[in-house]
C-alpha cells in the first residue's frame, strides 16, 4: 500500500491486521525418549539414510558378515577423520558399523560436513541414465590437504555411486575389491566451485537427463558472505577418470548465507511438491526459503569466479539472479539439522546453542512445537525412510557432535504426536487461488517484480586461477581418464620433493596424476596399517609392504602373495618388530582352515592384524586345522634387534609374549593367527 504495483498487477485495499494466533499455543515438552542407537563416530556431522539398504554392503564385505534385508541403514558423516559410518541393520539384532572413505579423503571427504542421496526410486529415467542410490558429499574445506598446503579453493562437493560395482568401491590397489580385504569408495564426479561447503540437499525433480542435481551451502561465496549453489553433475565422469567437462553450476549470489562456527552443518531441504529449497543459516539464526525453479540467467560467472572445473563451453558455469527467497523463520538460536515429515507438512529445525528442536508447519511457517533433547551440539537430522505419512508417525534421528553419537526420538514420544490444528487461514488460500485464476499459477506473492538481473560482469575479480599449469586445464577432456589417455608429465611428478605448504608444487596435480602415496601427501604414514610402507601403482592406487593375501591352494599348500598378486616366499620374507602386519585369509573351495598350534582358532575367510614389540619372538607359524606341523613359517627382524639391543636391555620380561593379534569375527569365521617366542636362539632361513 503506498507504491505503484508494475502492471500486470491490480492492487486492492488491505483489510486491517487481525490476530490469527498466539505464542502461547506453541507445544513445548521433554523428549523423554530421547534413545542413541550408535556412538564412537569421530565428529559426526550429518546422517542420511540408504534408499536401497544392503545395496553397498551385501553379505559379506571386509572379512564381516552383514544382513542386507534386516532393517535401515543409516550413514553417518565424521567431519573429524574425513569417513563415513555405514549403521547397517539399524535397530535390528544384527546392528553393525563400518566406516569407508576414499582413497585420496583428504581431498574429496575432507572435514565432510554434509551428505545427500538420490532417493527417487521411480523418476521414469532409463537405468543407464538414473542417479537413483548415488551420493554426494559437502566438503567444509578451502582445499589445503589436512593443513599441508596454502588453500587454493580447488575445492567441492563429491559424487559418489554406492552401487559398489563397475568400479565404484575398489581395494588400496585400485581393483575390485574382494570380500575378504579392506574397500574403499572410489568418486564418480567432483565439481570445485564450492569450498567449505556446509550443508548439501538432492533435489528430487524429474526434468533433467541424469537426476544428478544437488543444492548446496557454499560458505565462501564472494569472500563477503556465502551464496547458494546449484550443481547439476549432469553425466558424471564415473571412477578412473578426471574429464569434468559436462556439468552445469549456477550461482545464486543474492542468496547470502553466513555459516557459523566452524564444524557446523547447515542443514538442507528441498521440497518435493512445493519446490522450496529451505536452508538453515546458522550465522543469521534463520531459515530461507528459494523457489528451485526460479530466477533467471544473469551471466557467465567465469570472470567473477575463475576457478571452476573445466573450461570446454560444455561446462557451464553461470550467475543466476531474482530467484524468490524468503525468510521462513527466524529468531533461532543458530539453526543445524534439518529434516521434513513425511507427509511434507512438518519442518524439523535443530537448534544447536539450546538442543531444542523446532517443529513448522511448512504451509504457514508457524512454529507449532518445540521438543527439548538435552543435547548440546545437534548436527544433520533425519526421519526413517519407514516411517507412515503423517507428522505422528515420525521416527527423528540426529547426530550429536559432543557425544559422538546417532540417536533417536521415537513416535510414540508426546512431542512427536501432538495433532496441531493448520495455522493457515482458509481465506488466505482462497484469495491466492482466486489472484491465480486471474494471473495464471505462475502468481507468486514472494516474487521481487522489480528485481531485473544484471548481465554486465564487474571489472573485478574475486579469485584467481590455481590450475592454468595442470591437467584439469587440458584442453583435451580424456586427458586424466584411465580407459583413454594419461598426461605423460605426470611421471615427472613422483620424484618431486618441493612439498612446503607454499611451494610451487600443485598437490591436485599428484591425485590428477595418478598419485596416491607420494612423499607430499597428507597422513602418508596412515595410508597402509602401522608402520607399512606404501609404494604408488600410477593412475590405479598403492600396495603396502605389511599386507599380504593368505591363499590355500590345498590341504598341504599356503602361498602368500602381495595384494598386486605377486607371489611372496616365506623363505625371504622378514617381518619387522613394531609393525602390524594384515594377513588377508582368503576363502577357499575345500573349506580347509588355517590355524596357529598356539591357539585353537582357525580362519576360512578374513583379515588378521598382527604385531609384536617383543624381540626375543624370532618366527611366526600357520598350520592346518588339526594339524600341529607348521604350514608356513616367516622369521622376524631378529638380528637387527640385537643392534638395537636386546630384549633384557629394553626392559622387556623374557618369560612374557609382548604382542598383538586381532582377529575379525564373521560367524562361524575366525581369523588368527600367533607368534611363537623360541626357547633357544637359533639361526633362521
């Protein structure tokens, strides 16, 4: 009222304000049934749950059996170690946790703070063309490779395939990964125009080829403030290969988002019927809400924010402005998690300074219940993918940071089945209906009819380019792709030595050119189990000098051999004091066991992680099941330890083993295996 509405719009007197509700209707309670389910997560950041449980993990994965069919499968997000707990057979007896990451974490897991699937089971897409059961990571890192390099803001989500075949899961080799030995994902796309990133939703629409399209929380932004950032992966590039000529990335850069302390999600949703991206803002103590559908192309956004994945017209890279954006709540004392009902009527919003957790009612944007939980530090939240449709048949779970832990809020709590009248006045929605009978239901009455976008590009720039000297600035698309060429200069990397965090040295170029154990890069001394040595296998992944593969060829016969399927002999084999060693048992037709005489334990299927500090243990023996003749036999590192000096110098009891053996438990499968300790010093072979 007061200002001239642009035509096409016909202003009207407005009716004086009337009171539709109070504050004191909100229902506040104590969630009393406040249950963790999981705990021991390092930093948990955010939670999502599978949309086709036991898809990844099947029967049997890493020397562990699993049961596929028994409940859902939760993945938790651990920002602190740059993995991901899969909860399998969540609530069920046979409730178990793994945690997988890639490879190269450090760069497309690193401080992972949110995580998204592709839920759309039936989006009508071909198979060869459906993103159903993919994933991506928001990484909430500028790129600096764990504090080893100057941040280069080379930096964004990850897609992965949790299908683990065709490539998708493989071993530290790079090959497919046997069910016996450690697995690890391998990405399918990566897109850098979003470093430290907070908070990432899927959008569940049905228009584009692939149903790859993700929202995201990009915290840098223009380095003023944040911006949101829609990522269109289109067709990924699949694992071995680095080709991100083929995405589309559009910038929202009215769209200002203030992250809050570091480590704290942003959570996101899109809404499946209502379009409406809602985002918590943790810096501002807010929710918005953008129309996914609208705003228009301003212009490129290359010039304003040069680093960007590929520079083929292919990928396209742009500003987009007068997208309808809203404030759906405010006054929150900085907003986290966030989950929606499952009949899409209920916004979950946690408040992480209080613990409180809000309830909206998403028509309205009328708060209608808070739930008390105790906890301090709520992160990502989610409902159960079982749960009926209705607000009062939710199952909320949500990850806390402080206690490391998955917890749930069960229905059957008061604060999660108080029935709550709408807060939308019914007049409200019939005057909307009728203005869009007039105007068409293009009418929004958050749209900004004076907002015009700006196609001019500001003589200015924000950021520089970090990759006019590597691959990913190739004019050739294949150039980094393991089934079409390689960049024949990355050879010259492996000798580099120059790692300083502000050497010339481009530590993206190592993972581009094939590089997954190099003296430069972050952790090397975690990338085999203590103490291994890795040596890199270029463009496929390393082996470690302490893991080998155990195989009985029959029942008089062990063969040991390295992961790359090279054949060891015991006889030259020495193992050092100090170090553990991975002895991956493989399954055998015969369903013969290896056994120490030691001890009464055999193994058929399985890795074993063994060590020992005591240096007066010269051999270690495997033998057949029911046999006490030693099958194999592998002398330790004993002469050395008499340089070192020996065992009664150290401080060590001559009458005591001092060593480890862990063995996997997989039903009726037990690995093991034992370090015998000599009477007598004798020469060994």
């Amino acid at each position: 009222i007061g200002h001239q509405c642009p035509v096409p719009i016909e202003t009207r007197s407005c009716l004086a304000a009337q009171t539709i509700c109070d504050e004191d209707i909100v229902e506040t309670c104590t969630a009393e049934a406040v249950e963790t389910v999981a705990n021991g997560f390092d930093s948990p950041r955010d939670v999502a749950f599978h949309p086709s449980p036991g898809l990844h993990l099947g029967e049997f994965a890493e020397g562990r059996s699993f049961h596929p069919d028994a409940g859902a499968e939760a993945w938790v997000v651990n920002g602190a170690n740059h993995s991901v707990s899969i909860v399998a057979s969540l609530g069920t007896e046979h409730q178990t946790t793994i945690s997988r990451r890639d490879r190269g974490y450090y760069h497309y897991m690193i401080n992972g703070t949110a995580l998204a699937f592709n839920s759309v089971a039936d989006s009508g897409r071909t198979p060869d063309r459906d993103g159903f059961n993919y994933w991506s990571i928001c990484n909430d890192n500028p790129n600096t490779y764990l504090g080893k390099k100057e941040a280069n803001y080379f930096m964004g989500p990850t897609l992965y395939n949790s299908d683990p075949n065709n490539g998708n899961t493989v071993n530290r080799i790079g090959d497919e990964c046997r069910e016996e030995e450690p697995c690890y994902f391998l990405h399918s796309d990566m897109l850098h125009e979003a470093p430290a990133c907070i908070g990432m939703a899927h959008d569940p629409e049905i228009v584009t080829t692939y149903g790859h399209v993700y929202w995201a929380f990009d915290t840098t932004g223009n380095r003023e403030h944040g911006q949101l950032v829609r990522f269109d992966y289109q067709q990924p590039h699949g694992p071995g290969s680095m080709d991100h000529s083929v995405a589309a990335i559009r910038r929202y850069v009215e769209v200002k988002l203030t992250r809050g302390p570091q480590g704290v999600h942003a959570g996101m949703i899109v809404h499946p019927t209502r379009r409406e991206v809602y985002i918590s803002v943790p810096g501002a103590n807010q929710i918005l809400a953008v129309d996914a559908d609208s705003g228009s192309f301003a212009r490129t956004a290359r010039e304003e924010y040069p680093i960007y994945s590929n520079r083929l017209p292919s990928f396209e890279y742009s500003i987009w402005e007068c997208a309808e954006q809203r404030v759906f709540a405010d006054g929150i004392d900085m907003p986290s998690g966030m989950a929606l009902s499952t009949d899409g009527e209920r916004l979950y919003v946690a408040e992480r300074a209080s613990g409180n957790i809000h309830a909206y009612e998403v028509a309205s944007g009328a708060i209608i219940e808070i739930i008390r939980t105790g906890f301090k530090s709520i992160g990502g939240m989610a409902i159960h993918p079982t749960s009926p449709p209705g607000p009062d048949f939710d199952t909320l779970f949500f990850v806390d940071d402080e206690t490391g832990t998955l917890n749930k809020i069960e229905p059957s709590t008061k604060c999660m089945t108080n029935s709550v009248s709408s807060r939308v006045n019914p007049n409200f929605v019939l005057a909307v209906e009728e203005v869009k009978v007039e105007l068409g239901e293009d009418f929004s009455i958050h749209r900004d009819l004076t907002c015009a976008v700006n196609p001019v590009i500001p003589d200015s720039s924000f950021f520089d380019q970090v990759h006019n000297m590597t691959g990913y600035a190739d004019s050739n698309p294949d150039v980094q792709s393991v089934m079409s060429g390689m960049d024949a200069s990355a050879a010259l990397l492996a000798n580099r030595t120059d790692c300083g965090y502000d050497s010339e040295l481009n530590f993206d170029a190592l993972l581009l050119g094939g590089y997954y154990c190099h003296t430069c890069l972050p952790e090397q001394d975690l990338t085999c189990d203590n103490g291994g040595l890795c040596s890199n296998v270029q463009w496929l992944g390393y082996t470690c000098d302490n893991e080998f593969l155990v195989s009985i060829t029959n029942e008089k016969n062990v063969e040991l051999s390295r992961a790359d399927g090279s054949a060891v002999d015991p006889n030259t084999l020495i193992l050092k004091y100090g170090v553990t060693y991975r002895f991956t048992v493989l399954e055998n037709s015969m369903g013969v066991g290896l056994c120490s005489s030691f001890a009464e334990i055999c193994a058929k299927k399985g890795p074993l992680f063994v060590s020992t500090n005591d240096r007066t243990v010269q051999q270690m023996s495997l033998n057949f099941e029911g046999k006490d003749d030693a099958a194999l036999s592998i002398a330790m590192d004993f002469k050395i330890s008499q340089i070192r000096g020996d065992s009664k110098k150290n401080g060590m009891n001559k009458g005591a083993m001092i060593g480890t053996v862990i063995a996997v438990v997989t039903g009726v499968f037990v690995v093991a295996i034992v370090v015998y300790r000599q009477k007598k010093r004798k020469s060994v072979n």
